[in-house]
C-alpha cells in the first residue's frame, strides 16, 4: 500500500462535499444499537447500528455522521480515539478508512480498500502517539492519522486479533501466540519478530505503558519480557476501556475504574451495559437498543441512570427490503427479504412522516403469537385508516397492527392461508406470505408462498376469498403485486429452481373477487422481445407500471417494458426491450441495461425512470429511454451501497427513496409529479430568497405537466428558459450564456402545452 501525503483536514471534507451532490442526498441510517462510546471535549461519540454520532450533553444536542454528511461509506466495523491528535480513525466493514477530527473534518484513506488483498479483514484497532494499529488477518498495518497515509504493513501471514504499542515496540497476538517487535529494527523482514509466548486467546490493552488482557480469570498484565499473563484484577470481565488516565472495567454486576497505580474503584450496577466510558465527572453507557445513558455517581457508590436512553431519531434497523409511499406521504418500511437463502432479520415494521420515525415495537409479539417474528416481506396501511396496518412475514401469515401494536396473527389455524409443512408439529412457523396490497374497493391481496393456492383476499367485511391458479400451484417465492390502471393484478415471481420459473403472472379478475368464473390468469417465464428473441431468467425482481400505463419489468436480464398489457391475457406479449441510439452515425443501438439485474422500478413526475440494480448502483433514465440522466453509485455519490432492494418517489416532493442492503437513504430530484391547472398560487420556489453564497438551482413546484417556463429580469428581459420535468422546474440561477445573474427580482413565467400563460411566481437572489 501506497503512503499518498493528503490535503488537510477540512480542506479534504469540504472538497467531498463539493463532489458528491451531498446537498441533494438525505441518510436515513440507524442509530438504535448503541454498542460504544467515547467521551471527549464535551462531546459523546457513539457507535450505534454500525453508525454513527455525537452527543453534546450541555446543549442536548445530537448529531449524525454519513456519506450524505462527508464520511466516504456506510457501516463502520471500529473506530478509535487517539487522544494526542484529537481524532478518530474510522475503519469500515469493506476496510475503507476515514479520519475523524473533533472539528468534524473528514479525510478518506481508501489504498487498503482498493488493494489486491484477498483478505481485508480488520479485527482491531489501537492507537499511540500519531500512529494507529490495524491488526488484520495478514498482519498489522501502521497509520500515521496526522499525515493521514499508510506507513508500514508487516505481514504475518496469519490472523492478528489485537496489537498495540509500548515504548517503540509492537506486540501483536496471533493466531500462533504473541509476538513483539523493536521498531529500532527492520521489521518488515519477520526474522525480527519474537515469539514471546504460545498463549493465543489474547485480546491486548494499552494503559499507562503497561499491557493487559481479559481472560476468563479477570484483568491480567502481559510480562513484555516473556508473555506471561498474571492476574490484576479477578472476576467475569466483559471490556476494558482506556479512557484518559482512568481504565474502565465492565462486568454484569457493576463498573470498575482502574487508575494507573493500580487503585480499584467500583460503582455496584442495577443494570447490565454492554460498554462504558468516563468524562470525568461520570460515565456514559452503551446497551444496546436501550441507546447511550449518562450514569451519575450517587452515595455509596452506587450509579444511576439520569434519564432514558439517548437515541436519534431513526428507524429501528437498516432493514428496507420493502418501500411504499402512502397518499398521505407515509414512507412504510419492512425490514426482512424472502430467506430461501436462509438469512433470519428481525421482525422490523417501521413507517417515517413528516422527518420522524415510528418503530413498531416486536419484543411482545412473539408472546401473543408463540411464534418467532422474522423477515418481513411486505407493510401495507389501511387506507381508510392510518393507525391500522398490516405485513406479511416468512414465519406466521399475516399480520395486523393498529396504533403500531399487534392486534391479529391471520394464520393457517383461522385463515386459508396455509403451512408449507401442515403435519409438522411446527406448521404454523411455516405459513409464509408476502405482497400486500389493497384493491380499489378496500380488499387486501396477499401471496402465500410454496402451498397449492398462493393468492388469498381479506376483503372489506372481513371474510376471504382465494384463487386457485394451477400453474403456479406450489411456487416458492412470489414477491410483489400490483394493480394497474386497467385493474389487472401483476406478480412477480421472484427466481428459477429446478421445478420453478422466474417469472410474471397477471390476473384480470373482472373486479369480482367472489366471482371466479370470468377470471383470467396467465404466467409467463419466457419473454420475447420485438427482435424475436426469447429470455428465460434465473431472477424477475419487480414489476411496475409507468405513467403511460406501460408495464415495466425488471429481470437479471435488464428491463423489458409491455406497450399492450391487454395482448399478455390475449396471445403473446411482445415484451420490448427499449433500444438505446449509439448516435454515432451507424444506426446501431443497444438494448437499455442489458444484462444489467434490474432489481427496483420507479417512475418520476416526468415519468422518468429509476432502476435499482443489483451491484450497479440507481440509474435515472429520460422518458424515452434514450439518456441516462444519472448514474449513481457508491462509489461516485452518497449512497450506500449499489445492492439496491426498493424504490419509492414522493410526487409531491420529488424526493426519491432507495432501499439498500446497507440502509435507507434519498435523493431530492428535479421531478414532481404536475399540477393539475397552472395557478400562480400553486407554484412554489425554494430557496427563495437566494442568499450571498449560495451555487446551487433554484427549484419551483407547482407546474403542470411540460410547461414551457421562461425566467426574466424585472423589465422583462428572458434570462433563461426550460420546459418543467413532470411539476419542476430548477435553474441554475445563469443566463443562456452561462453567466451567474446579478443581485434583483426576478419573475418565473409558466404556460401550458397550449401556451396559454398560466402562472407567474417571484423570486429575489442576493449575490
């Protein structure tokens, strides 16, 4: 690995920002699972849910770090305090590193990440002076965290679990024992590495120059000279924290500060924290989803828990397998996926309104259902009704909530919903369903996966219905449905095994539910696009229907779109795969993402579309398919991963949602859905006004669908012009010929595709 001198500090955060769109894109990670905290200057760092956040006691403040806020990836695996430079080294799950200063600055050190190394691992850090040490699988790496680079990696070929320093010499505990080397001596060359001891269930510690361990007898002190462990402290320790000149002690029956003579003090608990550390004053705790609590010091020792956990506002895990936007611009989310690749997620329900988060608590649900609650497939709300929801899980059948709590489990013992296993004496553990949605007439529709009839109906008065389709009797893993706007039912089947297809089923049940006999259903696993040529998938993740009433799918093949959905129920669909213009003079052209796992389908006010991929990042295509608008990946802007799991766009606002295997996290897009008149009072410019500094667009709302808007001068003079992306409209605050506009007012005039002038909004920029 290459030692590359970096930019300073806060010059290196702000060029970050600078470059990757940061000002359009929100996080929406959780901080839940508080797991460690350090205290310093006044502030409480906190690693929460593989995220992370400050606490400033004396304002009662908390902030959130995250690609969208500078840092360079999502889900942090360790950070570490080094005191003499005031900074953190921050070391990701895929080993890329960030610097953390106090001041919030951010440097990136991607050379480890973007190494050849087999093996990334990191299994600790510690840090001394301006160094920090990484111990990896292969060895241990060296950082120096005031220039920011990499400066010596001395391979072990073997696991390292911990390392630290102590007066110019390394000690590392291996896989084959301890270790220690000179740094006065070349130790690139592992000749000069010494074997102290055989002992290799060590975890090391540095404190006031000396080195200790936990083992299951206690607190033990590291012999430097032959690696022997001797016992300093006795008992069922869980951490120990150095933190200043104090190291903090943790075990399940109380908190033990060690100062460095040796002098013991213990502070007896009346609760269980998985982490400690002291401010000088107190302690602050970590404990899990309890979050981060300021423990005072009371007489006798004792400690006591000022207030409730500290948590930001968040959902309760990183779990979006499923997205839907409700009328009432409700986010819901379900945290889970179909586990035939046998992964278990909590049962997580979660919904997000107006900025702040409502988790639905699962602890209890296990004890009204006697069933263990887990992957959730699908959330939907009650639209007559914003209090009554319902999801659908890989364990149970259906449920119910009102008010976010569980009211009824629909299983095979009260529904007709059925086991996978109906004689196995577990067989309700086995009903499993996905698909929620409901109809125009307030029906709800479910999927219930790998039994004879996989499509249920609770309808409105509360009796069921089901379909039999014998095509797809027995099939595994239906995911998603939708209704069109013709009322055609479109499912997705979700991968190809050896009995079963990917594929699309419709459903055209003539608006009857009761009523089978005038039904027709149809599953299609082969499509053939208007070349004649034919694909069979090992994968069809979603289907969606675009605001021309076209029928998207997307496949490990890429997208295929239906112009005539009537034609799937009548003969044989021509499933289009849109032809990309290479406009390089031949006339040739490519199919749209060919190849490309489309894993999530959108549509915009403009009817743009999004594709969620999986392992390539979102794309932004124009309406007719012919320009990538953007191209969005981890690597190139904030989000977080390129496995994406969902899409929902809100209309009203243009912001657009991806779930990701990593979190939630949105972009503010320059669409929305269009007004239905042009009204000067629908229209609204933000910011507005536009004050000295600012270098971003202008964004106005409220325009009907392909307005041609014209931007002038208060005499009247056209300074800019455009047509509206679905409702928006944004400039770049520049005349036609690229140059910033001065300091006035300024009109924003927009008219129909008649040109009839509709609405006229003001706006006033400051340079």
């Amino acid at each position: 690995m290459t030692a590359i001198r970096r930019l300073p500090l806060l010059l290196a955060f702000l060029f970050t920002l600078l470059n990757t769109y940061a000002a359009d894109w929100k996080t929406y990670l959780s901080y839940h699972n508080a797991t460690k905290n350090t205290a310093v200057q006044g502030r409480v760092y906190t690693l929460a849910s593989n995220g992370l956040y400050y606490y400033v006691p004396d304002k009662d403040e908390i902030r959130t770090f995250s690609k969208a806020t500078g840092l360079s990836d999502a889900e942090v695996q360790h950070f570490a305090y080094n005191k003499d430079l005031g900074a953190f080294l921050i070391v990701y799950s895929n080993s890329n590193i960030d610097v953390l200063g106090t001041n919030d600055s951010i440097v990136n050190m991607a050379e480890m990440k973007n190494s050849n190394l087999l093996d990334k691992t990191v299994n600790s850090v510690s840090t001394a002076g301006k160094y920090a040490y990484l111990s990896t699988n292969f060895g241990v790496v060296v950082v120096n965290m005031e220039l920011c680079e990499f400066t010596n990696t001395y391979d072990f070929g073997q696991k390292v679990n911990s390392s630290v320093c102590v007066e110019d010499k390394i000690y590392a505990a291996t896989t084959a024992g301890i270790y220690v080397g000179d740094l006065r001596k070349n130790l690139l060359d592992k000749a000069n590495w010494q074997l102290l001891s055989s002992n290799t269930q060590v975890s090391l510690i540095e404190f006031g120059s000396d080195i200790y361990s936990i083992q299951s007898n206690g607190l033990c002190q590291l012999n430097p000279s032959t690696g022997g462990l001797s016992v300093v402290k006795s008992g069922n320790i869980r951490y120990a924290n150095p933190e200043g000149d104090l190291l903090v002690l943790g075990s399940s029956t109380d908190i033990t500060t060690m100062d460095e003579a040796r002098n013991f003090t213990s502070y007896p608990l009346s609760n269980r924290f998985t982490w400690a550390s002291w401010d000088g004053t107190g302690f602050w705790a970590s404990n899990n989803y309890e979050g981060l609590r300021r423990l005072t010091v009371q007489e006798g020792n004792f400690l006591h828990a000022d207030s409730l956990g500290i948590v930001p506002d968040s959902p309760v895990r990183n779990y979006c397998y499923y997205l839907d936007l409700t009328d009432g611009q409700r986010l819901l989310v379900g945290g889970g996926r179909l586990n035939y690749q046998g992964k278990t997620y909590e049962g997580t329900v979660m919904y997000m309104q107006d900025g702040r988060w409502t988790n639905f608590p699962e602890d209890s649900i296990p004890l009204k259902t006697g069933l263990a609650f887990r992957n959730v497939t699908s959330v939907t709300q009650d639209p007559n009704d914003p209090d009554h929801h319902y999801a659908t899980a890989t364990v149970g059948g259906l449920y119910e909530f009102r008010h976010g709590r569980l009211t009824h489990l629909y299983d095979c013992d009260n529904s007709p919903l059925l086991s996978i296993l109906p004689n196995d004496k577990d067989y309700r553990y086995y009903c499993r369903t996905s698909g929620l949605r409901f109809d125009g007439e307030g029906n709800l529709w479910m999927l219930n996966n790998q039994v004879d009839t996989v499509l249920h109906v609770l309808k409105a008065d509360g009796s069921w219905t089901s379909f039999y389709i014998p095509a797809v009797a027995g099939y595994p893993t239906f995911d998603k449905l939708f209704f069109d706007s013709r009322g055609f039912a479109w499912i997705t089947h979700r991968r190809t095994t050896s009995a079963h297809h990917a594929g699309l089923l419709g459903l055209y049940y003539n608006g009857t539910v009761d009523n089978k006999a005038d039904d027709n259903a149809k599953f299609l696993y082969t499509f053939t696009n208007q070349d004649n040529t034919s694909y069979t998938f090992n994968q069809v993740y979603d289907a969606a229907e675009d605001r021309e009433g076209n029928i998207w799918v997307g496949t490990d093949q890429g997208p295929f779109v239906m112009r005539d959905p009537v034609s799937f129920f009548e003969g044989t669909p021509v499933m289009e795969q849109v032809i990309v213009n290479r406009n390089d003079g031949s006339n040739y052209g490519d199919y749209l993402l060919a190849g490309v796992p489309v894993t999530a389908i959108a549509f915009d006010g403009g009817n743009r579309k999004w594709f969620g991929t999986d392992g390539n990042g979102v794309y932004l295509i124009s309406n007719d398919g012919q320009t990538t608008i953007h191209h969005f990946t981890k690597e190139n802007s904030p989000l977080l991963s390129n496995v994406i799991y969902s899409i929902a766009v809100n209309g009203t606002t243009g912001e657009v949602f991806f779930g990701t295997d990593a979190g939630l996290i949105s972009f503010r897009s320059d669409a929305t859905d269009p007004a239905e008149s042009l009204e000067s009072k629908n229209l609204k410019v933000y910011p507005n006004p536009v004050r000295p500094g600012f270098d971003g667009h202008v964004t106005v709302t409220g325009f009907t669908e392909n307005s041609d808007v014209k931007v002038t001068t208060s005499t009247g003079q056209v300074v800019a012009q455009g047509v509206s992306v679905g409702g928006t409209f944004t400039w770049n605050m520049r005349t036609r010929s690229g140059k910033r506009v001065a300091t006035g007012i300024y009109y924003i005039i927009g008219s129909d595709t008649q040109g009839n002038k509709g609405a006229t909004a003001k706006l006033l920029i400051v340079k």
